[in-house]
C-alpha cells in the first residue's frame, strides 16, 4: 500500500543578540533608544493566494517587571523604535490582525476567528527584553504564526474513481493569540467546517489552514488505518475527500496530527504535508467510507401513458449500499409542484414531516408518500417532490421525482356487452376474460363511457356497485364526471329475456334452460282472472328479490333478480330446483311471490289422460326429478287454497322426536320459514288474513284452536274468513257445484290449474313400493306414479313414506256417491302404500298437500 508522507515543519520562534546584566546606580536612569526589527519565522512554502511573510500591522505591548503595561503602540512599520529606561521588559506583538487592539485588551478581544481563506496570516510572539544603557539585549523578533498549514496531493489510481471535493472537518472557529498550546474545547458548538473545494479528475493539490486543534494521542492506535472516525477524538480535525465511483460514494478521511498513528495534535505555525493517493474503494492510506444510493418510487406501478393514478399509498425507495452499516444518513422531503395540504409523507417509524432519518444505512428503506386531492385536476395534477440526503460528513445529494396524476374510472362489462371511452386522457383495457374492465384517465372535465350490447343482449344500465343495487343511469352513454380520484362503474347487460308469460300468467313458470335470462309480467296477480268472491288488483312493486331456493348455495338456481317497467327479470343459475321471487313495495314489504321451477321438463309432451279426461302431470308439483327413491321426487306442499309452496321432507320417512327433517333451504334475510300461531299474537285473527299470507310467503299458518273458556272462538283454518273459492271451485253456501276455474291463488303454471275432486275418477291403486311411490292405474291399464309423501304440519310430515297425499281445488268431501260440505273442509286424494287402497279424504285446510296439476 502506499504510505501516507506526512512531514512536520516546526518552526519555532527565537530572538538573536546577546544579553548583558544590568548595573544599578543611585542616580535616575537615562533613557535608551531601542530599534528592534520584527520578521515572521522562516516557512519557505508560499501560495498564491496567501502570503505568509508579510505583516501590514503591528499592535505592539511593552510590560514592566510588575506587568504594568509602560507602551502600546499599533503601527504598519515593521521596525519598533521607543526609549526606556535600562530594566528587564515583557514585549507582546499581534500581526496582521487588520485593527488597532487598544491598550487594555479583554481576554476575547485576545482571540483570533477561524477563517475560510486569509490575505494575511495573523502572528504573535511574547518575549523577554533586557535593556541596557549600551542598549537593548535583541535587535530582531520572529512572530509565529498563529495557524497552522495543510497542503495535499491527491492521486487517484483507480480510473473509474473521479474526485468530486475536499474539505476540512471540525476546526475550533477560535483560539488563543498567545496562548498556542491552550487545552481544545469539549463544546461541539466551538467547532465548523471548512469550505468545500469542488474537484474534478483524478487528481488534485490545495493549501488550507487552520486555528491550533490540540487533541491529544491515543496510545492505543499502532496503524494508520486505525486512525479513523471510530477512534478519533471527537473533535480532531481531519481532511474529507468526496469522490465517486459510478453512483457509489466514496468517503476519504484523513486525520491531521503529529504522526500518521496515535498523535491528533494540529499546531500552530506547524505545516503539514498530505500526499494521498486513493487505490481502490477500499484501498487508502487511511479509513475509507463508500456508500451509493438509489432513489425511487413506484407511482410508475400505476402508470397508464403518461399518467399516473392514485391507488393508496406509495413506497418511495431509498436504497443504500454502505461499506459502514452505523454510517447515519438523514433527509428532508419537499414539495415542488401539487397541493402540498393533500400530500402525506410518512417514514413509518414514528414520525410525519419533511426530516427523515434513513433507518436502513445499508439496504432498502421504504417510506410512504400520497398526493390524494379531492379530484385530480389540470391545475393540480403535477406532482413533483425533491429528496435531500445527507451524511455526517457534510455532504448533501439530492433526487427530484415528477409524476402527472390523473382520476381514473375503472368500468366493467357484464356478459353481453362492451364498453368504449371518448374524450380521456387515456383509455385502455386491463385484465382478461371475467376480470376485463375498461380504464379511462381524465381531469375534472370528466370523459364519455358508452356501453353497447352484444347479440342477444339488451343494455340494462350504469351502476356504482357490482351487485347492481346502485344503478346511476339507464343510457347507454354515461358522461362521467370524477367525484373523487377512483371510480369504479359497471355496466349491466341483460339477456334478452324470454318471456315466461307468453301463453299467460301465472304464479308458477316453469324454466327449463340453465344460465337463462327470463322474464314476466310482475304487474298481475296469478292468472289475473276475476273469479268467484276473488277479484285482482294490479300489483304496483318497486323491486323484486330472490326469497328462497332449494339447496345450500345462494343463486345456484337463481341470480340476476330485478324488476323494472312492470316486469320481473331473473337469469337461472347452473344447478336445478325450486326458488321463489319477491315482489317488494317501496317499504320493503312482500306484495306478491312468484314460484320458479327450474327442471328440464316438458309438460306438454309428458301429461297423463286419466279416465275422467283430464290430462294430468305426471310428476308433483315441484318435484326436481323422478327417482322416486330421492325426496326431491315428493314435490312442494301447500296449504289449501294457498299459492306459496313449502318444501319437502330431508327423509323418506317420519322423522322421530326433534330430528331434522326439512329440505335443505336458502332463504332471503327476514323470509326465513317460520310457524305462525295465531294464539301467540294480541289479536290472533290479524295474522289469518289472505294479505298477512301474502306478505310471509315462507311462513307456515297454524289454525286458531282456543279453551272454551278463552275469549277466542276457534277457527279450523289457517284463514280467519274461510273462502271456499280459493282454488276456483264455484261452491258457496251448502250447494256443491262441481266446476272449478283456475285463479289468482292457483300454484300450477300457465295453461294448469289444480285438478277438483270430479278429475281423479276411476283412479285404482296397481301396487306400492314403500317407502318410495305407489302405482295406480288412472285410465284402464296405463298407470301413473305418486310419491308417498304424506304431508306437512307444521313441523311434522306426517305418514311420509307411508301415503301419498295430493290436494283437490274441491271444498267438499266424497265419501261414495255422497258429497258433503262443511264449510272448512277441503278433498284430497289419499293412496295408502300399506294398504294398497285409495279414497278421498277430508283435512283441515292448514295442512299442507303436494299439488298434481291439470291442464286448464
């Protein structure tokens, strides 16, 4: 390695002549002419910007034995010429201070200021003077000086290394006139910084000084390397070279003093020669500091042409690669351009504001940044900040990052439709397949977003939310003006539905495709026929949901509801069932329900000629498939005279005591199935009302049953006022009329209507497969299958697995050739498994039946 050279020049101070004693006499001294000269010392080396021989002024002191001050004088002439008496004398000189002392100077008026550059180097001297009466003991003074004196020579060997500047380090900003070897100060606040000298190159040569820094040694430090930062005195003083290699920065400190090792003493009138030469970026005479540093952020992750958007906060990246992991490194954080109340800058240690310490000295530091006005706009969306990094040593490096912000709407398509922009700053797409959305930047002057239709599909609207709830817009193009500085839309596209209500309407539709839009009139109640004692009222809705379906997942048989311009649209899922839909009013409460049967089943094709002539389904209503071995074959059960349907038992059996029986069941929040006792409520006939059935769908109504003593009367019905005409047979009063019209409360589809008493005649049992469906002959030799179902109350299915029940529109029994009427009763075809037998039974009409349908 190359060593360091550094050479001492101590020039001291000394008086040439002789000295004589001095003889006392009795008589008063005479006074003696003294001529002294005053030169500085002999340093040869002159710059050319200081020179260091000459003195322009003089402040000169002469003191007694007894230290009484006898002369002051402040003159340029460098010869001193008085008269005094023969005695012994105490001479002080002050050079080149530029200012008269006066006779008394003050102990701070005794101190000379550190200085970035000197014409003249200020001097002193204090001596001793004997005077004879043949004359003065000297005829010459040196004055020292009072600085000492640094020249370096820098040589960079490393080609890839340049020098960027020099500069010396913690200098005491005063010191004694005549005090040169006065104990260095502990206060930080006594010591600055030298100018920094920019360099260029690879090599460089100056001449600075400085006040004396006496610092003492350290024993302990046997190699120049160790001469370091790390085992430095606190305040020595030392030379700090800046150079680069590429973007790393190089550090150089070279500590000043008596050697090259232990000794930190900077004196005055002492000159001190450096010739550096830097090998590497490791590699000098004495300790060496490299760091690089990266500055970055990743507002360009969120880039879109020119622009960039807001996506939440930011990582700005401060990335240091440093040879001394405790080399502490601080900075400040400014805005130049953008709203700098709307700029948030947090180093996530603790701290929020414009200084910053970096906590990593040597890896990745991440700290946050947000410019997030209200709106982007074209005045404000120009942000630009500037990071300034420091080290300890003085050096300052700065890095302005600039970015063009805009808002940005992100608008998604349903299936069926496209979307196109006009008028933004930029628009493109981003993403792929389902997650495709259009992207489009503007200012506050907004952009044009146009949704189109694909084949088949109609343009539904513009919404603020993916479910669809918060439709903004029924135009197919939407003129978007940013609210804030991210949007999301979505524009919804329909199927073009197909109309379930073709033929009629009805409150069950049959829809047979899967991943199919379908629609109806939501706008008439069933059938909308008026018939005996029933006539409908056209339904006025707000919105429609989906109440219920079959099954655990939510909108696997259904999804997509709404309801707009009178009608309901629905779209069915990928699995089959059963579902209900809703039609809400303005306060959210149920006005009409609808049933959807989502089979694949052609009910034209498949119907059954029975022997009266009435052509029968040949399944249940509702049943989901014809494997009679499944519960789902036994269908939906009713309460007569009821549209709403209840599902069907879990077992193919009767369930024993508290064992979950129920069909698996998604319901809406608030349409859960519930039982209905009207002995639980204040008045307990409010809730056996046709509109309260209407409204609770999904609830199970009990009859009223009452002690004789209760202030109740019992009523055998889920309905207060019994009607006989719900399902259209014409019955009223005791005469039994045999002629049933479909009406606004019939379950059965469009073109179907529940069967009356009078359609199952001649039916016979052929045999039975308990616990699953028993085989009947309906018309000669052809046979129709019944699931043996039994039916539900309540809670309870009762005789399942046992008995098929199915419900007749019939409000009379028959019994032979006997019909009777009561009233309340009801007909329901009752074919026993066990028995084998088959009859027409009579139930209280709060049970619930499957339901046959016929064809109208």
């Amino acid at each position: 390695m190359q060593q360091l050279v550094l050479l001492l020049s101590v020039l001291l101070v000394t008086l040439t002549g002789c000295r004589e004693s001095l003889n006392e006499e009795a008589v008063a001294p005479r006074g003696v002419a003294v001529e002294i000269a005053v030169r500085p010392d002999g340093m040869q080396e002159q710059t050319r910007t200081t020179d260091e021989e000459a003195i322009d002024d003089l402040n000169f002191y002469l003191y007694d034995d007894d230290g009484e001050l006898l002369l002051h004088r402040y003159q340029q002439a460098t010869t001193l010429r008085f008269e005094v008496v023969p005695g012994h004398y105490r001479m002080r000189l002050a050079a080149n201070l530029g200012r008269d002392l006066g006779e008394n100077p003050s102990e701070e008026e005794l101190r000379i200021s550190n200085a970035e550059s000197y014409e003249r180097l200020p001097m002193a001297a204090e001596e001793e003077l004997d005077v004879t009466a043949a004359g003065a003991s000297c005829s010459t003074i040196e004055v020292r000086r009072c600085v000492a004196k640094v020249s370096y020579e820098i040589d960079v060997k490393d080609p890839n290394i340049e020098l960027r500047s020099v500069q010396l380090i913690s200098l005491p900003r005063t010191a004694a006139l005549f005090d040169p070897e006065a104990a260095p100060s502990s206060n930080p606040a006594d010591y600055t910084d030298g100018p920094e000298t920019t360099l260029t190159g690879t090599a460089a040569s100056g001449v600075c000084y400085l006040l004396p820094n006496l610092q003492g040694t350290v024993p302990s430090i046997t190699d120049q390397r160790q001469k370091s930062p790390e085992n430095a005195p606190e305040h020595a003083s030392y030379l700090l070279i800046r150079a680069a290699n590429g973007s790393r920065n190089l550090l150089y400190t070279v500590y000043l003093g008596g050697n090259n090792t232990s000794d930190f003493n900077v004196r005055a009138n002492v000159h001190y020669t450096f010739r550096i030469s830097i090998l590497g970026d490791d590699e000098i005479d004495t300790r060496v500091y490299s760091y690089s540093i990266q500055v970055w952020d990743d507002f360009d992750d969120y880039r879109f042409g020119d622009y960039c958007i807001y996506e939440g906060t930011t990582l700005l990246h401060i990335d240091v690669e440093n040879n001394d992991e405790e080399l502490p490194l601080d900075g400040t954080f400014a805005v130049v351009s953008g709203e700098s109340s709307k700029v948030f800058f947090d180093d996530f240690h603790g701290e929020s504001g414009p200084d910053f310490k970096v906590y990593n000295p040597n890896g990745t530091n991440l700290l946050g940044v947000q410019y997030s006005p209200t709106v982007y706009t074209s005045s404000n969306s120009r942000f630009a900040y500037r990071i300034t990094l420091r080290d300890p040593y003085g050096g300052c490096g700065t890095c302005d990052l600039e970015h063009r912000m805009a808002n940005v709407v992100y608008a998604k398509p349903s299936t069926g439709g496209t979307i196109t922009v006009s008028g933004a700053l930029w628009s493109g797409e981003t993403g792929s397949g389902g997650s495709l959305r259009s992207v489009a930047l503007c200012y506050e002057q907004g952009c044009s977003l146009t949704a189109r239709a694909g084949a088949g599909y109609l343009f539904e609207g513009w919404y603020s939310d993916s479910g669809y709830t918060q439709r903004l817009s029924t135009s197919a193009t939407y003129a978007f003006r940013p609210q804030k500085t991210r949007t999301e839309l979505y524009a919804r596209f329909k199927a073009e539905a197909i109309p379930l209500d073709e033929y009629g309407t009805a409150n069950c539709y049959i829809a047979r495709k899967l991943n199919t839009t379908y629609s109806f009139d939501a706008t008439v109640q069933g059938n909308g026929k008026t018939t005996t004692n029933i006539r409908p009222q056209r339904l006025n809705g707000t919105s429609a949901i989906l109440i219920w379906e079959t099954g655990t997942e939510r909108n696997a048989i259904i999804t997509d509801v709404s309801f707009a311009d009178g009608r309901i649209t629905f779209t069915t899922g990928s699995k089959r069932g059963n579902a209900g839909i809703g039609l809400l009013d303005s306060r959210g409460e149920c006005i009409w329900s609808w049933h959807i049967w989502s089979v694949d089943y052609d009910i034209e094709s498949s119907g059954q000629t029975y022997a009266s002539g009435a052509v029968f389904m040949d399944r249940n209503l509702g049943a989901e498939t014809t494997d009679y071995t499944q519960p789902a074959s036994r269908g939906l059960y009713y309460e007569w005279g009821r549209k709403d349907p209840m599902i069907y038992s879990s077992l193919l059996r009767e369930a024993v005591w508290n064992e979950p029986c129920r069909g698996d069941v998604t319901y809406a929040p608030g349409f859960e199935y519930e039982l209905c006792d009207p002995r639980e409520y204040g008045v307990p006939y409010d809730v056996m009302t046709i509109e309260w059935s209407i409204r609770h769908p999904t609830w199970y109504m009990y009859d009223a049953t009452f002690e004789d003593w209760e202030p109740w009367e019992s009523v055998s019905d889920w309905l207060y006022d019994s009607n006989s005409n719900l399902w259209g047979n014409r019955t009223t009063g005791s005469e039994i009329i045999m002629i049933t019209d479909k009406t606004i409360y019939d379950p059965c589809p469009p073109g179907w209507r529940v069967p009356d008493l009078e359609d199952f005649k001649d039916i016979s049992v052929a045999s039975a497969s308990v616990p699953y469906y028993a085989t009947i002959y309906c018309n000669g030799s052809q046979t129709a299958k019944y699931p043996l179902g039994g039916f539900l109350n309540g809670s309870r299915y009762e005789n399942n697995g046992e008995n098929a029940y199915v419900y007749t529109a019939s409000p009379y029994t028959w019994n032979g050739s006997k019909l009777n009427h009561f009233g309340v009763d009801c007909s329901s075809i009752n074919i026993s498994g066990a028995y084998q037998s088959i009859y027409a039974t009579s139930y209280f009409r709060y049970g619930a039946h499957p339901v046959r349908c016929v064809r109208e």
